[in-house]
C-alpha cells in the first residue's frame, strides 16, 4: 500500500512545491460556490468515498482528519456507506456528528427483518411461541416466493429520513452545503446511474442496495441496485463535478483466499468482490499526480462487522493522521477553513427551515379501504404540528404488522409553511400468505424421546378490515391441526371476534403418584370455540383479553396396560364439555428465546358442564395461569416462571394437560410423569449470553435452572411439603428453527442424565 501510496502522490521535490503554491488561497471559497481555475484561488477538492458495508465506518474517521488538517471539501461523490457517510456531510453534518450518531446506533437490531418485539401484535407474538420467526417463505400468485432480501432496511431508511428531513424541499443536491452525487446501478440495464436530485434518503439507501442482502429500491421508474457493482470508487464523477483535485478513500473489502471458495456463499461473495475490485482499480487509473489516494488497513474487519463501528472508525482516523503532510496540500489557513465552515453551517441552517403543522395525511401503496383502516393506528393526524419522533413512532407500528417490506414517508411544504405528509408503504413482495415451519426435537439419551414438525400458514388481509387467517399443522408424536379466523369488528374500534377449532391425536404415558409407569393410552380431543376480544395496547401490542364459548369432545382409549391396573379399566373412555370462557394475555419479552428483558402473563378459566357416556352431566371449572418475568444485570440475565392449574375432579386417563415433567419442566423427571388436578409449580433460570457468534444462532448462552412444583389428584393431598425438585445445566442456542438446549437434568426422586432439546421447552 505504501509503495502505490508513494507511486502516486510523492512527486518529484519541484513538483510538490509547485503544488503546495497553487493549494495556498487568497481567499475562501463559500460552501458550495465553485472556486475559480488558476491565479491565486486553490483548486476545487473533490472528496470520493467508496462502498465497503460496515468498513465504510472508516470514513467518518477520514473526514475527521480532514477537518483537523483544514481541508475544504468542494464536491463529494459515494457509492453505498460511501454515498451514506457522504451525503449525511454533504447535508451539513460535520465529522463528530456523524461519529457521534453512529456510535448511538444499536446496528445489531438495525436490520432486523421485523421491529422489536414489544410492538408486535399479539397474534405475532404467538406465533414466535410456535415456530420459529426466521424460517419463513411466502406463496403469492401460485408459486412460492422467498423474501427479497436478507435482511430488512426499515429501520435504516427511517435513519436516514430523520437525517436528510431538511434536504427535503431542494431542487436538487447542488443545493447543499457541499454539493453531492451518489451512485447506483441499473439493475435492469447494467449502467451506472449518477442521483443527483430528489430524494436524498432515497437515493442513499438506493445506492447502499447490496446485491441478495437489502432489496433493490424503485427510484423514478428505475430499479437500482448497489453502485459498487459498476463504480465503486466513482472518480469520474467528481471530475464532472468540476473538481481539480480528488482525494479518493477506497475502504472496498479485499478478495478472499481460497479456503472461502468452498460454498455457494463464499464462491458469490467473491464474485461481487471481483466485480467491485475490476472497476475501482479502473478508477484509481485514472488518478493524477496531484491526487490522493487514501486506503485505510481495515486488515480481516468485513463488510458486515457493524458492531465494530467504533474500531473502524478509530482505524480511518489513526490512518489519514499518519498521511497529514500529504493532506497538507490541500489544506488552507484558518481563518480561510472557518470561513468555509461557517458558510456550509449558514447552508444547513437555511435549508432546515420551520417544520409547519400537518396540512394532509394520505397513504401511497394501499387502497382507499385499507388507507382508512390504518390510519385508525396513527397518533399524527391533520391539524397537529408535525412531531417527527410521534410520525417514527407511527411507522415502527406499522412496520411491525409484519405487511410491508417499505414503510417511509415524504413531506411536502406547502407555501403557507404547512406540510402535507404521505406514508408510503410497499407491501411484502411473498405475502399475503406466509409459510413458516418448526420442530420440536427431545431424547434424554436413555430411549425417551419425541419428534414434532410444525407447518404453520398465515393469510393476512383476508378483506379490507384486517381479518386473518391462521392454520397450523403437527406430524409426529403429536398429530394436530389448528385454524383460527380473526376479524375486526369495525374501522374505528380495536374489538374484535375469533372463531377456532383444535383437533390433536397423541399417545400419553400416565404414571402413578410414585411415578410408576401405568399405561400408554391414545388421546384425541376436538375443541372449537367463538371469542369476542379487545387488545390491550394500541395495535394490541401488550396483550388481549378474551370472553367466549368453547366445546369440547373427547377421548381416552388405552393401549398398553400395567398388570396393576383393573380390569374394568380397559375401556375407553368418551366425554363432552360446553362452557364459557375468559382468557387474558399480556406479553413484553424481548425474545420469546431466551429474553432479557420484559414480561409474560397468560390465564385462562372455563366455568361449563361435562357428560360422560351413559351418565348424566356435571359441572365443571379450570383454570391455568402461567407468567415469566425477566431482568438482565449486564450480561447476567435471572428468568423466573410460575405456573399454577387446576380442574374439576375426573378419573384417571381423563386428566387433561396439568402435568409436569420434562426440560425445565422438573428437570429429572419423564414427561408427563407429574400429574394430577391440581398443580403448583417455580423455576428460576439463569443464563449468560456468550460471547462467540455463530452464523446458525441469535446468540449462544450458558446457564442453570432451579424448579419446585407437584401436582396432586384432590385438594386434600395438596400438601407444600411435598413439593418435588429439579435442576439443569445447560448451553443453549437461539437458533434458526428454536431454541436448542444441551443440558444435564438432575432431580432426588427423579434421574440425573443428559438431556437434549430443540423446541419450546
């Protein structure tokens, strides 16, 4: 690098002297006024910034430098974080701003495919409890459709329209304090396309379109792609500009060695990097003597090393500081530079204007129908000031209906000062009908286990009003199939009504008080039901509650008997159910896997009658309560659970799912092997999240739990004293399809081994 470095920019000694004299002004050039070739006025700088991802960090400590070393920008040209890190500056943000900003940024979460968690609806938030949230395809138009990108730009666009909304009314990006132009590719011609107008949050998240990882974005009829594809280092158009000199920084990622030439992956990568690499060396061909080249050793950082901004930007700085005396000729006196930077203040503070009152609110993407119904969900409304961070606030719920791949918006000022506002929504290129499959895997090594597939599907917007449509299918030791139908009940009202129907088929092991094996009976159970619900939470982002009908049919035939069971016993047994019923949920988890923060609280209680064949019916209750709350202190993370059920008094075979047993579920003891009418049951976890990462998980954790609970047959056995206990040990992973668990089990009146699971525990 140092050899190319010197190849370049250290001319002959007459040369540079002669150069340092033309670089000495006479005067200042103001922000964004061309400055005149020859005489005493210094030559035009022209700043070129190229793509890199995340090594595009870099460039903030550059520009850094540049300020310490007094170096006026004239013109600035990027392509991909070079067009983000370019434009945010062009637009009047100095160096420090933007370091500060992007060190505030959690990049981690920026590109998350949905929003937070907590703002989901609460049909969303089931769904994670399921099957996996990662693991989704859509089906549209008769065939399957993946997503259009690997991950999601919501929230960087938003990033970004916070930061250019003063740019929003000018003609064109000549208009700012320092002149710009970013760079993207046709994707349907192959061409380079130069923006320079419009937009400027569009155009910068335009040219930041990486190929298979952020979707393309439509910009005036035209799809465009990442600009690094054709121009990664786009000198010729800070010439166009009018630039006399160039300073070129080319953080571009280097091609790999061969032992990443082993996968489909690494064989693409390296191909857009051959690609990248052909037109930047095209481009630094073209640079002249009394340019600068600048190429800070980012060494084995990527270009998806997000979480390293700080490194990345401390690295371009420690490196343009190294090369001061080539800056040197490019720069000018103080009091010239002040005056620069105080006419590209003067620039910005013009262009930002007073944000006047909503004149208009409509929304682009979406039918009249559909416009009206999601305006309902919007706190900015006509006649109120304009509030950005309320308007942010609006399409972060929006965004986490999980409908719309873009979520962004416009402003437009009016003459009298008022802004009308248009939310532009695009809806998911693979929806309306979302795949999404699970498992559930579990073998404690000892010949007990169990397999399960989920196949869930999801129809959104079955009608104008937001009703759905949610189907779920089980194979494996459990066979069952779910649907449900949602429908809101007016425009203006958050109530809704639900009709469902459950039907499962599965074989349960019944044990004794003394936890002896008895029998291994075949269950089916049908339950439908018709609820009248309210969500809790604008968008039902806390919960919902619920009041409604349920029955119930069904089933007990045994199939493998103990000798100690009686004979009268071997029947099967047939019971029907009709009752009322009234659920609420409330759910705050950050993660449904492993969270580290938030709450969960859920209870359900049925007052109705049951018949059995052949007898007269009685009545009945239930009721089941579950909650988790979480706290994290630095890395350590504390999950308590509680749960708590009880039914009316029925036979043996009969008892329905208030049982415990398994993974953190009385670790130590079989499934099902805790049963009864009755049941208590605590577990504290602790986890740790560690500090590797691997590309199949979230994260990796490692932890313990401590559980108490029994369950008793009648009231009259409940007895504290006779709680049982269990532990684990584990490392766990949140991973694509569920959470996975290796684990050392251990209870005193139950086994110690070792215990595998992926799925819900």
């Amino acid at each position: 690098m140092l050899s190319r470095f010197a190849a370049l920019f250290v001319p002959r000694l007459a040369g540079a002297l002669a150069l340092l004299l033309v670089t000495l002004p006479a005067q200042a050039q103001t922000a964004g006024e061309p400055a005149a070739k020859g005489g005493s006025e210094r030559p035009r700088v022209g700043l070129v910034l190229s793509g890199g991802g995340a090594r595009g960090f870099a460039h903030v400590g550059v520009l850094k430098a540049l300020e310490a070393a007094r170096v006026p920008v004239d013109v600035i040209v990027g392509t991909s974080m070079g067009a983000i890190v370019g434009g945010l500056y062009a637009s009047g943000m100095t160096a420090d701003d933007l370091e500060r900003e992007i060190l505030a940024v959690n990049w981690g979460d920026l590109f998350d495919r949905r929003e937070p968690r907590q703002l989901l609806s609460q049909r969303r938030k089931e769904e994670d409890f399921e099957l996996s949230p990662v693991l989704m395809l859509g089906f549209r138009d008769g065939q399957f459709v993946l997503p259009s990108g690997a991950v999601s730009t919501r929230s960087l666009e938003m990033l970004l329209r916070r930061y250019t909304l003063s740019t929003r009314h000018l003609a064109n990006f000549d208009g700012l304090p320092t002149p710009f132009r970013a760079v993207a590719t046709d994707m349907e011609t192959g061409k380079a396309v130069v923006m320079d107008h419009g937009d400027l949050a569009a155009a910068l998240r335009a040219s930041m379109s990486v190929p298979g990882v952020f979707s393309p974005l439509a910009v005036d009829g035209r799809i465009l792609g990442d600009g690094g594809l054709v121009n990664n280092l786009p000198v010729d158009v800070a010439r166009r500009m009018g630039a006399d000199v160039v300073i070129a920084v080319n953080i571009g990622t280097p091609l790999a060695g061969r032992e990443t030439l082993g996968s489909v992956v690494g064989i693409t990568t390296q191909m857009v990097n051959i690609l990248t690499e052909q037109n930047v060396q095209a481009s630094i061909a073209t640079l002249k003597p009394q340019d600068l080249l600048l190429a800070p050793p980012l060494g084995q950082l990527t270009s998806g090393d997000f979480g390293r901004a700080p490194e990345l930007v401390k690295i371009g700085n420690e490196y343009a500081l190294t090369v001061k005396e080539a800056l040197a000729r490019f720069a000018v006196d103080a009091p010239s530079y002040q005056r620069w930077a105080a006419a590209r203040e003067a620039q910005a503070l013009a262009n930002t204007g007073r944000i006047g009152a909503v004149a208009s609110v409509k929304f682009e993407g979406v039918n009249e129908q559909r416009a009206a119904r999601l305006a309902t969900t919007m706190d900015t409304s006509e006649g109120q000031r304009l509030d950005v961070p309320k308007l942010e606030g609006d399409l972060q719920r929006l965004a986490a209906m999980g409908d719309y791949e873009r979520v962004d918006y416009s402003l437009v000022r009016r003459s009298d000062g008022a802004e009308d506002l248009t939310v532009q929504l695009r809806e998911n290129a693979w929806g309306p009908n979302y795949l999404r499959v699970g498992l559930d895997l579990r073998t404690d090594f000892q010949g007990q286990g169990a397999f399960n597939l989920r196949i869930s599907h999801n129809r959104h917007w079955l009608n104008d009003s937001g009703a759905e449509w949610r189907n779920r299918v089980q194979l494996g030791e459990t066979v069952g199939l779910y649907s449900e139908i949602y429908q809101p009940l007016t425009l203006h009202s958050d109530r809704f009504v639900a009709a469902y129907a459950d039907a499962n088929l599965r074989k349960v092991e019944l044990f004794s008080p003394e936890g002896d094996a008895l029998a291994l009976v075949q269950r089916q159970s049908l339950r439908v039901g018709a609820d009248i619900g309210w969500p809790m939470g604008l968008l039902g982002n806390v919960g919902d509650m619920r009041v409604g009908v349920v029955a119930a049919q069904r089933r007990v035939t045994p199939e493998l008997l103990a000798s100690s069971i009686p004979a009268g016993s071997t029947t099967s047994l047939k019971w029907r159910e009709l009752g009322v019923r009234g659920a609420v949920i409330a759910d705050q988890l950050d993660y449904a896997n492993f969270p580290s923060s938030g709450y969960r609280a859920e209870g359900e209680v049925v007052f109705g009658r049951r018949s059995f064949d052949g007898a007269s019916s009685s009545p009945f209750t239930s009721f089941e309560g579950t909650a988790t709350a979480v706290k994290s202190w630095g890395v350590h993370t504390f999950n308590f659970g509680a749960r708590l059920a009880k039914t009316s008094q029925i036979p043996l075979g009969a008892i329905d799912e208030y049982s415990l047993g398994g993974f953190q579920q009385l670790s130590g003891y079989r499934v099902g092997q805790v049963a009864g009418n009755y049941l208590v049951f605590g577990r504290l976890t602790y986890y740790q999240r560690l500090p590797w990462s691997v590309g199949v998980a979230r994260a990796l954790f490692v932890g313990g739990s401590l559980e108490a609970g029994n369950a008793w047959t009648s009231r009259r056995d409940i007895s504290f004293g006779d709680l049982r206990a269990g532990s684990s040990l584990f490392v766990g992973a949140d991973t694509g399809i569920g959470p996975l668990y290796l684990s050392i089990v251990s209870a005193p009146r139950g086994y110690t081994g070792l215990y595998l699971f992926l799925g819900r525990p």
